[in-house]
C-alpha cells in the first residue's frame, strides 16, 4: 500500500491554525507570533520530508510539539489539545512515511589495465650457405724441349 503524501496534512495543519485565529479580540486563541512560528515550523516539517530529511523533520515537528506546550495558559485547552494532536499525528506520519534519500552511487572509475607490448617474434634471418669458390690450380707453362732439334750438345764442335 502507498502512503499518503504528508502535503495534505500539513495544509489541515496550517488551516487549523489559521482558523484558531488570532488572539487579538479572543484572548483563549493564538497570538499573532505565536500562530505565525507553529506556521513556520509546520513549513519546515514539510521542507525537512520533501528533501528526505527524515531527521530533521522529526525534530521540526518536537519543535512544534514543543511550541504548543510553550503556549500561554490563557490558551484554549480545547485548541492546545486540537493541535496537540495535530502534531503527534503529524509526527505519526513523519516517521512512517518519510524515507531517508538514499545517495545514488556514483560508479568509481576502475583501473583497467593498460595494454602492454606482447613482444612477437621477429623472424631471423638464417645464413643462407653460399658456394665458396674452390681454387683450382691454374696451369703454368713448363718450357718443352723438342728432341733432336736443332743445336747439339753443349761442348761439342763438331
């Protein structure tokens, strides 16, 4: 079940203490000042729940409570009992329906890791095996001596 939004019971609040009047012909009703801080602090209770400030509301409406016990004697015990009233349904009302505001979480940032370097493998360049040059042995030329060709033994005359 939903509970009832508490506007409209401050406004029978506020109403109440209006038509309470005002002391100046009557001496049994509220002083002017006196209405006038019952009627501010109702107004706070009422601030205090719409910001979801269910502890201060608690306390605008001990506030109020407090206020009608400050009353002067020459009060109406009939109006004093009236807002009494009010105000302990009030207060009823405050502590449950009123939810504290929960803080929306704000998502933390996380650390993400930053990329590092997968070193890859470089292909190697392998010695492809070349031929060496084997030497060969080049041919000298070696001086041939025709047989019988011509000049004769050394030393012979002949």
């Amino acid at each position: 079940m939903r509970p009832r939004p508490l506007h409209p019971l401050l406004g029978l609040v506020l109403a109440a203490l209006l038509l309470g009047g005002c002391g100046n012909q009557n001496p049994h009703l509220l002083r002017q000042s006196d209405a006038d801080r019952l009627s501010n602090t109702t107004d706070e209770v009422a601030q205090f729940v719409s910001d979801h400030d269910c502890a201060g509301a608690n306390k605008a409406v001990q506030d109020a409570q407090n206020q009608v016990t400050e009353l002067p004697r020459s009060t109406s015990q009939r109006l004093r009992q009236n807002l009494s009233g009010w105000y302990d349904h009030l207060a009823t009302r405050v502590r449950s329906d009123c939810t504290e505001a929960t803080p929306t979480p704000t998502p933390t940032p996380s650390a993400t890791e930053t990329p590092s370097e997968t070193p890859t493998a470089t292909p190697t360049k392998t010695a492809t095996p070349t031929a060496t040059p084997t030497q060969t042995a080049t041919p000298t030329d070696t001086p041939t001596v025709e047989p019988g060709g011509g000049a004769g033994v050394p030393g012979d005359n002949g």
